[in-house]
C-alpha cells in the first residue's frame, strides 16, 4: 500500500490530474461560499449582540463594586490543559499576539489559548510528518544534514503558520473596513448634522453598513456599547482605533476625542476625513489597475499565446501534413 501512494504520489500525470481536481474544487468552493454569507452574518451578529450585553453587565457589576464579570469566553478544556499543564502562557505568550487576535476578529481568551495550542502542536505535527515522509516513504537518496534540515524546515513552517493565518486574517477584515470605512463616515456626518448623538450615529451606521462590511459593522457596534456603558469615553474611541490598526480610523478617532474633550464642530472634520479616506480608497484602486499589466505578462505567453497558436496555426499544420 505504501509502495502504491509513493508510486502514484511521484506519477506526473497522477499529479497533475490531483492538482487539476484540486483547482476545479477551489473555484467551485470560490462560487458557492457567497450563497452561504447570510449564515456567517447572522452569526457575527449575534456574537455581537452577545458581547455588548457581556460590556453591559461588566459595568453594572463594576459600578456596584462587585466581582467583575468577564468577558471571555472558556476554552475547551482539552487545549486549555494543555496550555496550562505545558506552561505556554510563559514560553510562547505574547502581548502582540493578543492585539492581533483582536484586529483579526478574535476576541477573548479562547482564541488566545488556540493559538497557543496551535503553535505548540503544528510543529510537531509537521516535523513527525516530514520525519515520516522523508525517511520512511520517499526514501530521498539525499545525506543526513540534507533530510534534518528538510524535517527541522517544515517544523519551522508549522511554527510561523499560525502567525502567516494571523496576518491573512487581519489583511482580510481591514481591506473589508477600508473599503466600506468612507461610506461609514459619511453616513456619521449625515447622523450627527441631523441632531443624533454619538451613540445614536454609531448605532444607525452600524445597522446600515452591516451589508457592505460585517466587521466595520461589528467594531461600531462595539464602540456604541462601549461609549454607552465606559465612564471615560475616550478609550472607547482608544479601543476601536486599537482594534481596527488603520490610519484612517485612528484619525477619525483622534478628532472624536478632540470633540469630546474641547466641544469642537465634527462635521467639517468629518467631510474632510471621508473624502481624504475616499481619495486612499481610489488612489488604492488605480495602483492596482496600473499593476496588472505586468502581471499578466507572463501568464499570457504561458498559457494563452500557446494556445492562440496552435488554434491559428493548427489547420494549417494539419492541411500540409495531409498534402504530404
């Protein structure tokens, strides 16, 4: 059996149709994943909904000096053994960790003892594996340092894939803020010209952007929850800029505080900002137009110039083998 997956496993055709199948399998997956969205938003909402009644009672219970409330959530208790009876906390927490657990979506302290739990065990998965493959199945005519260095590779890349899943995810929920965040700001100036208070323009935006961005929609309702129920409401403002980890927002949540603390007009800074995050959002766009064709080069003389001539030349090729 074993003889078997290695001699298919090293088969070039085998491959290519399992890397075909693969590829045919992804676009499909890329097709119908926007049917399910709904799901996925009602969801987050929910959590949502969850979180802000948490924030709600914290503050009530700390108002009332009593035992404060958390508001993470518990981990299984199989990964959390683990992390405590290994002491990852000591040897692998870190602080930056946490901030972007929480710019990618993550809150609380489950994710933070899955992450934990993952960037112990993806190491040592990787490595048992390659130590398999390389010396039990492929039989790699290679030395000794050659294959160590194959196996203790592939540990390496089990011990930096959580933070490169880390860094897909936070890329993925702030290009999804960015582009909806100048829409947002203008539905705020439209809320706040019209007499709505802060909270109340949080929380209507919040409704109405949901569709566009479910994270930019998550992170106003946090901060509505958040400028309701904290005493100093600057760190609400602190905290959603902390969150999110844009420029733009930051400095939106920069004038709020001005607002707050000085009593200055936000309309006129708020114009500004959304056309400044409007023009980033364009300027953004023609980059990536301006950046296509180069990319493009190349697979075009790989794949479609061969393509176009051998529909061009074809019945030509044919006809003159046929004359001869």
């Amino acid at each position: 059996m074993v003889d078997f997956l290695v001699t298919k496993l090293h088969d070039p055709h085998f491959m290519t149709m399992l890397l075909a199948a693969i590829a045919a399998s992804a676009t499909v997956y890329t097709l119908v994943m926007p049917l399910f969205a709904g799901e996925g938003l009602s969801k987050r909402m929910k959590a949502v909904a969850s979180e802000r009644e948490r924030i709600r009672q914290r503050e009530r219970e700390r108002l009332n000096k009593s035992e404060k409330v958390s508001l993470r959530q518990t981990p299984k208790q199989l990964v959390s053994r683990v992390v405590e009876d290994f002491n990852l906390t000591k040897w692998l927490a870190q602080e930056a960790a946490r901030d972007k657990l929480i710019m990618a979506g993550y809150r609380g302290q489950a994710p933070y003892v899955t992450f934990l739990f993952a960037r112990m065990v993806a190491p040592l998965v990787l490595f048992v594996g390659s130590v398999i493959y390389v010396f039990l199945i492929a039989h790699m005519e290679k030395s000794m340092p050659i294959k160590i260095g194959m196996c203790v590779g592939a540990a390496y890349g089990g011990l930096q894939a959580p933070m490169l899943f880390l860094k897909n995810a936070i890329s993925k929920r702030q290009l999804s803020i960015k582009r909806a965040f100048p829409d947002a700001l203008d539905l705020l100036l439209i809320c706040i010209e019209s007499g709505m208070s802060v909270e109340m323009a949080f929380r209507k935006v919040a409704t109405e952007i949901v569709g566009q961005s479910i994270a930019l929609s998550e992170e106003f309702t946090l901060t509505t929850a958040e400028l309701s129920y904290l005493q100093d409401r600057k760190v609400a403002y602190e905290n959603l800029a902390r969150r999110t980890g844009l420029e733009g927002v930051k400095s939106v949540c920069l004038a709020l505080q001005q607002a707050e603390r000085y009593g200055t007009p936000l309309g006129q800074s708020l114009r500004v900002m959304a056309q400044e995050n409007r023009d980033m959002r364009m300027n953004e766009a023609e980059k990536k137009a301006a950046a296509l064709p180069p990319k493009l080069t190349v697979p075009m003389i790989v794949f479609f110039l061969p393509v176009l001539f051998v529909v061009i030349l074809g019945p030509t090729g044919i006809k003159i083998s046929e004359l001869h």
